[in-house]
C-alpha cells in the first residue's frame, strides 16, 4: 500500500483536499473596476497567490459563471465588464474571502 501524506495546515490525509480549502478561505481576494480604451469596464480581481494553473481555471470558471470573456494577466484575472456583486457571490462560492 501506498504511503499517506498529510497536510501541514490541518494533519489530516492530503487526499481529502481540507487543507486546500482553507488555504482559499486565508486568502482576500479584492475587487476592483478598471475603464481600458474607449471607456470600456473591467473588473480585476487580485490579491490571489496561486499557482499559474489554478489561476487559469479559476479565471475560466469564472468566465462561465459570468457568461463574459477575459484573461489572467500578471497574475491578476480581468474580465469584461462590470461585475461587482455577481462575481463576489462567485468568489465566494469559490472558498475565497473577498474585499472590495
């Protein structure tokens, strides 16, 4: 059988997946609206320290979640247009704390 490794966070077997969830509940996203060329809303969510590839899926669920398009960039998620309320309920939903 195989060797367990437990989480540094809370002791408990990694392949439970508890200290990844709050290692998101630790984090504060935060919320701002950004006007880009030709007066045009984006909202940037930063603050998040993961890695490139959880950043990305993040940023496609959110994408989905909000029916809109967007992008990670310099380790931030923007997206097209204007989401305050609908995209904090999403982060929320996602394990994160969120500022605004």
């Amino acid at each position: 059988m195989g060797k367990d490794t437990f989480s540094d966070i809370t002791g408990l077997p990694d392949d439970l997946g508890i200290g990844d969830d709050l290692a998101r509940a630790d984090q504060r996203a935060s919320i701002r609206v950004d006007t880009r060329r030709y007066g045009k809303p984006v909202t940037v969510v930063d603050g998040l320290d993961l890695p490139a590839d959880e950043l990305d899926a993040l940023a496609s669920t959110l994408k989905r979640r909000l029916a809109v398009g967007g992008t990670v960039t310099d380790g931030r998620i923007e997206l097209q247009g204007e989401h305050g309320e609908r995209l904090e309920a999403a982060l929320r939903d996602e394990g994160f704390g969120v500022e605004r």
